[in-house]
C-alpha cells in the first residue's frame, strides 16, 4: 500500500510499487486525463506536476513516491477551467484532437509556475511534447494569452 | 401533414459528444466517473452524469435524422463523420445550423451509429472520414436536412396558430407569424414538428445569405479537451472490464509459432494468455500495465514466413527497376508527344528523387474495446470510418451484422491510419469471443503501432524535360516507380490494374488536376509493391508527388535561368486559381523583394483534394548545415470557407505534419520488419522547430475543396526550395535529418 498526495488529497494506492505513476493514475484511480503515447518519456502526453515541476510520469514508478511530494494532474489544475491556460485555450481554440492537450496544458503551467512571462525561447526550451496534429503556434500564444489573463486578474 | 405512425425514438443507438457530455448510452456501459482524486461516481444514486444526461435526450423528439431540439431549445446536430481534431464536427454543424436558422449557442452534437445507419437505411450517408471530405462530401445532404427540419418546425408552428405557413419564418429558433407577431421557439414546437411528414422539396439558401457558414465561430468540442475530461478510445473503462496488450509477427507475413504462457499466467493480474487469428499473441489481465508486463516477459516463437530477408535495400532495387522498365507501368496522363519533345529539346534535365515509408503515428495507439456474446458484437472504438469497422466487427465476430454496433469514441488522431484498415478491431473481437460477456479493451504499445501501420507508400520518382533556347519547358516526362496504396487497400477501385490514387496532383483534371500546362507531357506508374503494406497517410500520393513536381519545376527554372516564381507564373496562364494563390503568397511574403541578411525563400504550389494551395518559405541554414524555418506564408482557395479560423488551424497543422515527414519521417526495413519502434528513433517536429505560419484563406466560390490535407502537400517543397535558394544543395532523398546541410 503506497500513500500519495494527490490533487491536494491524500490517496492511498494497492498496487506493485514498479507501476508507473501514469497507470497509477489511469487504471487504479480512474484519471484518465493523463494519456498514454510513448512509455518512455519522449512525448509528454503523461505529464504532470510533482512539487509544481512537469514530470513525464511513465517513468516514475509508484515506489519512488511519498506523501511528501505534491502531485497535480491535469484534473486537479482547476475544477471548471478557470486556469489562464485552459482560459486561453479556450479563446483561442487550442485543441485538435485534443489527446496531446492535457500534458501540453500541464508542461505550460509548470513553466508559468517557474517563469511567470516566459520568452519564445523560454517554451521552445520548456515544452517539448510531441502534437501531430500540429497545434504549436496556438500553444505558444496560447501560453502568452494567458499571462495577460494572469495579469489582468483574470484567474 | 401527420404522419400515421408514431416517430420512434432511436436514443438507444446513439451517443453523444459534445457540450452534452461524453455519455456513452446502452447506459450499462458507461465510462469512468471520478473526481479529481479518482473517487468514483459522485451521484448519490450511483448513476454517472453521463447516464443522467442521456435518459434526458432520451426524451427529445427527433424533427428528423439530422435534428433533434429539446424542450429548453437546445438543439442536437447528428454527425455521422468522424471529429479527430480537424474540426469537421463544428464545420458540419455550422452547415446543418445555417439552414436550420437555430440558437449556435444551443447547439451540441452527437454520433449516430453505423448499425443504426443500416437499420435506417443508410440515412446518414458516409461514415467514412477520410479524403478530406467531412464536409466537401456531405454539404449538400446535411444542409437539406437543417432546411427540412426548419420547414417541418415552421409547419408545427403554423398548425398550432391555425395561420399559412407562408406567413411565418424563423431565426436563432424562434418562429414568428410575421401578420400577428406572434412567436414560438423551436423546443415548444419540436414534437409537433416531429409528427409531420418532410416536404417533398427543399431549397437552400444562396451562398450571399449564409450568416453562420464562413464565420471563424469556436469549436463545440474543446471545453472536454482542456481538463482531461475528454474521453478517447484508450480512456474508455467498463463495470467487468479487462485488459489486453498484443504483439503481433514483428515481420510482414509472418505468423504465430507458439509461446509459453507458463512463466506469466501467475503473474500479477493475468487472467489469459491466448493467440489472436494466426500471427499475435495476447495477455489480457485486469489492468493494462499488467497484461503489458506479463506480454514482455511472455516467450513467443514466430515463423516469419517468406518476408524475413526483405530490407530497404532490397526494395530499394525493386524501385529502381521500375524506374525505367515497360513493365507493369500504367499511365495517368498524357498529351503531345515526349519522346520528341524532349528529343528536339535544347536542353535536357534530368532527376530522379526517393520518397521513404512513414508511419501515422498517432499519438494515441491504436485501440478498441469489444463485448461479444453468441447473440451480439459491440465495438467501442476510434475510427474514421463507423461502417468500416462495423464490417470488421462482423467479421471478426462470426455474426450477422445486424447483431452489431460500433460506438465511435473521439480520436487521438486518425491521420488515415483508423480508416481502411481495422485490424485492432479485429483483433478486440478475436479476443473478447475468446471471454464470452466479457468487455476487453485492447489497446497497442507504442511499438506495437510503429511495428503494424499501415505505410505512407514508398516511391521513387525520375523526371526528365527538355528546354528549348528560350528557357521554355517543352516536354517532361515523369516516371513514378513503388507502391499502389489502392492494391493493398481496395483494389476494385482500381482501373483496369491502375491505381490512378498514384498520380494525385499529376492527373490531367479533376480534384488532383496538374497545375501546370504542359505541352508534351507524359506521366506514368510502374507498380513496384513490396511486401510492406500501404495504407493512406494524410495527404496521400500528393505530399510526394507534390515534392517531386514541385523541387523539379524549380530545377528546371533554375536551369533555364528564370526566376522561380516567373517561371510558373507562364506555366500557369490557364490555371487561374493555381495562379491566384501562388500570387497571394508571393505578395505577402515579398518575393522579389530582398528578405532580411541569411534567409531564403522557396515557393511551392500544388492542387489537392479539390483545393489550390500554395507556400512561400523563408529559411536559413548555416554553416553548420543546421536549417531553420523561420516564416511560412501559405494561401488556400477551398472555394467555401466554412470556418476561415479552423482552416487556419488546419493549415498551420498540415506545416506539422508535412514538415515532421520532412525533417524526420521514415521507417526502414530490416529482416521484414519496421525498424523503428517509437518516437526516440521516429521523431516529430517540437514546438521550438515550428515556425510563424501567415495563412491566407482566399476562397472563391462556387465549389467545395477538402482542407485538412491539401496545404501538406506545398510544405515540404517549400521548404526544400528555400533550402537551395541558401545553400545551391538540391535534396532528392528524405527525410532530412540524414542529410548534410552544409552549403557547398
């Protein structure tokens, strides 16, 4: 039995500590937010935060966790959508096929977290996650509308 | 006029998506509910809110295949295409709401099933999502089904106030008699409205009155999207649910021998270990990382059959054959004499470029979940075309195909890959017989779905034309040699042993037409079809051809010393649209004009899938031979514009994937099988290679091209174009990341 802090909640986890915190999160707790495209930490489809930094968690396995570290899937960044990114995603309509969308969300905000006006090179140098539907131009305005929407209070 | 018999509702057939959430109706089966900390369903009652949702459209009066409006006015557009990111789910809406002049605001969508297709008699028309034709190839049927459900709710309104119905109209779903001023909204008159027979006649409105077509209005679909809500395939879990992983013959051909299920079936999970047909094996266990573990570990002997000596090289000779043989070659078009042309010719240019295999690469694998009992067959899956894999479920099955469905569940990409071929369905439901009223959802490892595509075809192509003393182009021939998707996909749409699919861009009319008038032109295709198998990869034959036609034409202006652009411009008179777009990116982006110190520009221009398309690219390299790509200037006449800011996305997203084949896109053969295995050695573009895309969306009327692969086609010729212009380099084998750059 592991004991991990997920989402701002305590969550105590049955299952062999070798299993990634990915299918941790899809399979045992049903959140299927974090997706599954590579397993093996080249994508970014599964990223997440742990203690605010984005972490590809299909190679984390579940034993190298504890209680200590806080972990924010891309359920637990807002309950309604009101993050400056899902604010600016939505206006500008971010997604395609959407599958990528929840880790390149999440990618976004660890770097706002760390770098609240970040440069162009900043994202090229922080958001490598793989979209092959090709939504890369509105990620990256994307993540500069939302520091506007930061700064205008909007979230 | 009443109809005599009651509408019957067909609500369980379907399901939605949408702003009316992901519920998945046969309500047994329903997906995961859980909040943010995985807790399960949060409805005192047990029921999800996705069964609560659809016992309340269970209620909603259907005013006909297309329509159903519910007492608050919210209004449910059916699709029977599939959404996988191009945005077709909006744009059809937008079509069908134009006609039906109802509240876009009230407007959510859902997918009807291909079983309830046939069982209606195929109302809905096409599932198949594939060809860019969502929207070219349904506008006129899905349009009149918003203008009949509008005159039948018009009908009921004018029924109930006893007036003509030529005295009523109605706008954002409100009916007006117009002498009285009286209104009624749409939901107050749905049922009503459902009881009436559709006129016999309808018309649609002229193009100069659309007010919803060809406004950049938001997708219905993104809310789900930004907070992992969204349900895709890999997502979807049951009550009683299990888990498969598969791997099947890594070599093209080979079969299962045998494996050894002693050392994994006492592990963790596992509930079985079977064959699937005759060339995979499976575990299936309560979880997916469990049957994946176990299947790692799980001793498996091939017999790879008589493929296991093919390599790139070997095919690579099978190419090179055809390059110039008579055999087996078929013609896609022809004028003039060549051959005297190019004798009489003062000039002659000659190059022969290699286009590689490339694999899909979705970024969600291939996936789906079957439940078989010895009456039914349900399939939840991703697909691009419903009825398709309804017939592969049949099959699989061994069952009528009225005792199956398919639920289409949103896509992580298609990209042509969850089109023609359904053999992951095939295989759910090889796997869920073999667990008789258990739902199992199988889902591929990445190396799995690098391992069985279903490959953008591999071709060489040799080109050779002749110039006469004024630089002028008399005669080109141009020699495709390699492998026909439709020979592999479906052969009776071939013509007389031609796949005319291989001249796409090349062909003398229609919506692959040649650009250029060309006055002793002779196209021609040996079919040279190694044991890889094809499939069709967003774009197609036009994203090679379009690199062939293209770089080549720029050879050839540069060999009679004429300006890139001039030099088409000539070749364009008569093809005012080609013409007209590649003026519009050549404007925007400056040609002629200096660009800033170490950038170059490369122009392209193609027709493809009934568009006109053209780019400007404006790169450097330097002297390391590392290529940038700075700005792309891409135009579009689609002839309609639906959603002018879709297409824009659609555009900037076709540089991705043209641009991600480009620079990294191939998949080599060794020992019969792929050698790649995932995104490590099978690379795509990042957000720090894409460059500023200015998007011109020009339509002209009067016709309706396909927008989510056309501009794939004019991206890498662009590019490569640009990338002579800065280093005199002409590249002629892809992808780029095994070339060297370097100027010189």
């Amino acid at each position: 039995m592991a004991r991990i802090n997920l989402n701002g909640k305590l969550v105590d986890v049955d299952v062999d500590g070798s299993t990634p915190l990915l299918w941790v999160l899809r399979e045992q707790l049903g959140l299927t937010g974090t997706k599954y495209a590579c397993g093996i930490g080249t994508c970014g489809s599964c990223t997440v935060h742990i203690n605010g930094e984005a972490v590809r968690s299909c190679l984390v396995p579940l034993s190298s966790l504890d209680s200590s570290q806080n972990i924010t899937t891309i359920e637990g960044l807002s309950s309604d959508n009101s993050h400056p990114l899902q604010l600016a995603w939505k206006e500008l309509d971010v997604p395609q096929c959407g599958y990528c969308q929840p880790g390149m969300i999440m990618s976004a905000a660890a770097l706002l977290n760390k770098n609240p006006a970040p440069s162009d090179d900043d994202i090229d140098a922080n958001v490598t996650n793989i979209c092959r539907c090709g939504t890369f131009n509105r990620v990256r305005s994307g993540i500069h509308l939302a520091v506007d929407i930061k700064k205008r209070g909007g979230a | 006029m009443k109809k005599d018999i009651i509408n019957v509702s067909r609500r369980d057939f379907l399901i939605s998506s949408g702003k009316v959430g992901a519920g998945f109706s046969l309500g047994l089966y329903l997906t995961a509910c859980s909040d943010e900390t995985g807790n399960a369903s949060k409805l005192s009652n047990g029921l999800t809110e996705s069964s609560v949702v659809n016992q309340q459209m269970a209620q909603t009066p259907e005013v006909n295949a297309w329509v159903m409006i519910q007492p608050d006015d919210t209004v449910i557009i059916r699709i029977a295409r599939s959404e996988m990111g191009q945005g077709t789910l909006t744009g059809l809406a937008q079509l069908v709401a134009e006609e039906l002049e109802c509240d876009w605001s009230k407007v959510t969508t859902e997918y009807p099933t291909p079983g309830a297709n046939i069982k209606r008699d195929n109302v809905w028309g096409s599932f198949s999502t594939g060809g860019s034709q969502g929207i070219r190839g349904s506008h006129d049927y899905v349009r009149k089904g918003g203008a009949v459900a509008r005159h039948m709710l018009i009908e009921a309104a004018a029924e109930k106030w006893g007036v003509d119905i030529t005295e009523c109209n109605a706008a954002n779903s409100i009916i007006t008699h117009v002498p009285t001023a009286r209104t009624t909204t749409y939901g107050q008159v749905a049922t009503a409205a459902s009881e009436l027979f559709p006129p016999e006649q309808i018309e649609l409105k002229d193009p100069k009155d659309w007010k919803l077509i060809g406004q950049p209005v938001k997708r219905l679909d993104t809310d789900d999207k930004l907070n992992g809500k969204q349900i895709f395939g890999a997502d979807l879990t049951m009550p009683g649910m299990l888990n498969a992983s598969i791997k099947a013959c890594p070599v093209f051909g080979g079969k299962l021998k045998s494996f050894d299920d002693s050392k994994v079936r006492t592990m963790p999970g596992v509930r079985k270990v079977l064959a699937v047909n005759d060339d995979a094996v499976a575990v299936v266990a309560d979880t997916w990382w469990q049957a994946n573990t176990a299947l790692d570990k799980l001793p498996v002997t091939w017999d790879e059959g008589t493929n296991a000596n093919v390599t790139t090289a070997s095919i690579d000779k099978m190419l090179d054959e055809g390059l110039t043989s008579s055999d087996k070659v078929f013609i896609g078009n022809q004028n003039g004499d060549v051959n005297k042309a190019l004798k009489g010719a003062k000039k002659i240019v000659e190059a022969t470029y290699r286009y590689p295999y490339q694999n899909h690469a979705t970024m969600e694998p291939m996936n789906a979940t079957a439940l078989w009992t010895k009456d039914k067959c349900d399939v939840w899956c991703p697909t691009q075309n419903g009825t398709a894999a309804l017939h592969a479920a049949s099959k699989a099955a061994g069952l009528p195909i009225e005792q199956c469905d398919v639920h289409k569940i949103h896509l992580g990409g298609g990209f042509g890959r969850r089109g023609s071929f359904h053999d992951f369905v095939e295989q759910a439901v090889a796997i869920a017989k073999q667990l008789p009223g258990t739902p199992v959802k199988l889902l591929w490892t990445r190396e799995e779905d690098m391992a069985h595509g279903h490959y953008h075809p591999i071709t060489k192509c040799k080109m050779v034309a002749g110039l006469d003393d004024q630089g002028n182009l008399t005669g080109l021939h141009v020699r495709i040699s390699g492998q026909s998707i439709l020979a592999a996909v479906n052969p009776k749409w071939m013509n007389n042993g031609a796949d005319t699919f291989t001249f796409q861009g090349m062909l003398p009319e229609g919506d692959h037409a040649i650009s250029y008038s060309i006055p002793n032109l002779l196209v021609d295709h040996a079919m040279r079809n190694p044991p890889v198998p094809p499939g069709f990869w967003r774009g197609v034959n036009a994203n090679q051809n379009a690199i062939y036609m293209e770089s080549f034409i720029d050879e050839l202006a540069h060999a009679a010393g004429k300006d890139p652009l001039a030099f088409r411009q000539k070749l364009l008179q008569k093809h005012p649209k080609n013409l007209a777009v590649l003026n519009a990116v050549a404007k925007k982006a400056g040609w002629g004009k200096p660009a800033e110190k170490g950038i170059y520009r490369g122009l392209s221009v193609f027709k493809a899938f009934a568009s006109y398309v053209a780019a400007c690219a404006e790169v450097s390299v330097d002297d390391k031979g590392q290529l940038k790509i700075h700005r792309i200037v891409a135009a579009t006449d689609p002839g309609y514009a639906v959603n002018p800011q879709q297409i824009e996305a659609q555009v900037e997203g076709s540089f991705v994937f043209g641009l991600s084949a480009l620079l990294y896109g191939e998949c080599t053969i060794k020992g019969g099988a792929v050698e790649q295995s995932n995104f490590h050695n099978y690379p795509s573009m990042l957000i720090s290679e894409m460059p500023k895309v200015d998007v011109i969306v020009m339509p002209s009327g009067g016709f309706w091209g396909g927008i989510g692969e056309p501009t794939i086609a004019v991206a890498a010729p662009a590019v490569l174009n640009a990338i002579f212009a800065a280093t005199g380099k002409r590249i002629r084998q892809f992808p780029l990341k095994n070339v060297d750059l370097r100027a010189g």
